[in-house]
C-alpha cells in the first residue's frame, strides 16, 4: 500500500506491505514489521523489512548471488535462511541493501519493486562490519 506517513530520517519509502508500520530508523536503519510484531526493537532485524545502505567495509555484493535488476540498474539477490537479501547500486553510486523476512511472501521481483521505491537521502549513513 502506499505510504503517507511521517518519512524517517535516511530513507524515504514509496510503499509498505499492508499491516506492517515503521517500526523505528535512524541514519543506518529504517525497520519496518507487521504491526503486532511481539519485537519492538528496531535494531533487531529478524523477521522484518530492514533498508539501509552497504557497510561502508563492503565494497560489493557476492558476485555469485543473483542478479536482480531494481529501476534498470545494476542489482543482486539472495536467500539466506529465513531472509531474502537485495542489495542494488542507487543514482548516487551508493549499494543499497534491502532485508524481507521470507515468510512476507515475496519473490525477488516483489522485493525489487519495493526497493525502486526507495530513496536514500542525505542523513543515510553505512555502517561498518
């Protein structure tokens, strides 16, 4: 559904699945879980949307996951465990990466619909590690 709320600090999102709320964002992290997620902790990332940008220790992401275009630029993805991962280059040069819990429902092409709705603004700031 498209979202009309107050847009956190770092990020900007075009949309949100239905039922699910931001849950909390700073510069590195904007978190997003289903309304009556039993963790309220928007620094703990499992079983939510999480966008952020690539560590700032990283410089790409693994040549060997897939590749997943997001708005006809470059991008890649992959499945790890419970966690869907899309990581893709914005206008600016910057990698962004993309987080969904696999129960969601997406597929690699829902995920990168999402994540062509996402803006990085100049408050986002990459973590290390």
């Amino acid at each position: 559904m498209a979202w009309k709320g107050t847009q956190p600090p770092g990020y900007r999102v075009a949309w949100m699945p239905k039922g699910w709320v931001v849950q909390g964002s700073d510069p590195y992290a904007l978190t997003i879980a289903p309304a009556g997620a039993k963790d309220k902790d928007p620094h703990v990332f499992l079983g939510k949307l999480v966008v952020m940008l690539q560590s700032a220790d990283a410089t790409a992401p693994p040549a060997s996951w897939a590749d997943q275009l997001v708005n006809g630029r470059p991008g890649k993805f992959d499945v790890q465990g419970d966690t869907q991962i899309l990581t893709f280059k914005v206008a600016g040069g910057q990698w962004v990466v993309v987080q969904a819990p696999v129960v969601l429902g997406w597929d690699s092409a829902e995920l990168a619909k999402f994540a062509g709705g996402v803006q990085v603004l100049a408050a986002a700031q990459a973590g290390r590690g």
